[in-house]
C-alpha cells in the first residue's frame, strides 16, 4: 500500500465568488475545477488500494490479517475524507456556475 498524503485543498477567501468580478472569478472557477481534478485522481488511487486491499482478503489474508484491517480502516477512512472534500468543492462549483 501506498502512503498517501491527503491535503484539503485551499479555497480562499479569494475565491469566495459572490463579490468577485468576473475575470477573477473565471480564475477561480478554473482553479477549483483543477483542485476538483486531483482529488479526483487520489480517489481513483484509493479505490485502486481497496481493491488491491479486498484481493489480499479473498485471498486468506496472508500471515497478518490484523495488518489488512487496519489498512482497510486507513483507505476507508481517507476515501470518507476525501468525498466530504470534493462535495465540498463541487458545492463552490455549482454556486459559481449558477451566478
């Protein structure tokens, strides 16, 4: 399993898009979707590690069980994280599209 460092990405006070003009705030919509890109791509790597992960299960779970678990925990726990976080950005990103 990989270690991955997951990072919330930084929505500014900058890209608060209600008082914005609307080049700065064509610059934050292209921003946002980018940050919505890469947590996408660390989703993919989560959801590639849980099936790496549910593989090693089925197939006995070698000599540390215990160490699958926890792994298992880890990768759920991150893909939680990271759905509140691209709910979160794709909330900004619907409120920016609408305006």
């Amino acid at each position: 399993m990989s270690s991955m460092v997951i990072s919330s990405p930084r929505i500014t006070s900058r890209c608060r898009l209600t008082s914005l003009n609307w080049c700065s705030r064509c610059e934050c919509i292209i921003e946002l979707s980018a940050k919505r890109a890469s947590l996408q791509g660390l989703m993919d790597e989560l959801y590639a590690e849980l099936i790496e992960n549910f593989a090693r299960f089925d197939a006995g779970g070698g000599p540390e069980p215990d160490r699958l678990f926890a792994e298992l925990k880890g990768i759920l726990s991150k893909i939680a994280y990271l759905r509140t976080l691209l709910r979160d950005v794709d909330r900004e990103l619907n409120t920016a599209e609408a305006e």
